[in-house]
C-alpha cells in the first residue's frame, strides 16, 4: 500500500469520526439528565483526541517524502 493510499483511508475514517461527534453532538443537546450530557461530552472528548491524532498521522503520510523530492513518488509504505 503506499502512503498516499494510507492517507486516503485515514480521512475516510476521520470523516466518520467527524459525522459521530456531530451525532454525539446533536443527542447531546436533546439529552434531559446532567449524567447523559455529561457522558455524552466524555465520549465527544475522546473522539476529538483521536480526530485530531488521525490528522496528524494524514499530515505526516502526505508529506513524508516531500524533503525527498520525485524519486520517491510510488514508494509502498511497508
């Protein structure tokens, strides 16, 4: 698999990642107990730690041979 491809399914997953949060976001302001709300908001949290690990790891495919130039344009990643 090369990089690039490997980025393509990470933001395939953070995209659904992203639709959950507004989900979680949505149920969150319907909720009617202080504890719903609250786990909600816990779970919101968690997610958006692994949103943002997510794009931090698309960054890093993408440009991970950009010091390197053309020559390594198909290099698979394992």
């Amino acid at each position: 698999m090369l990089l690039r491809e490997m980025a393509k399914e990470y933001r395939s997953n953070t995209a659904l990642m992203e639709l959950r949060v507004r989900q979680l976001q949505n149920a969150r302001r319907k909720a009617h107990t202080p504890e719903i709300r609250y786990r909600l908001k816990q779970r919101i949290n968690c997610l958006q730690g692994l949103i943002n690990e997510s794009r931090k790891t698309i960054f890093a495919l993408e440009h991970y041979y950009d010091r390197g130039g053309d020559k390594h344009e198909n290099r698979k990643a394992v």
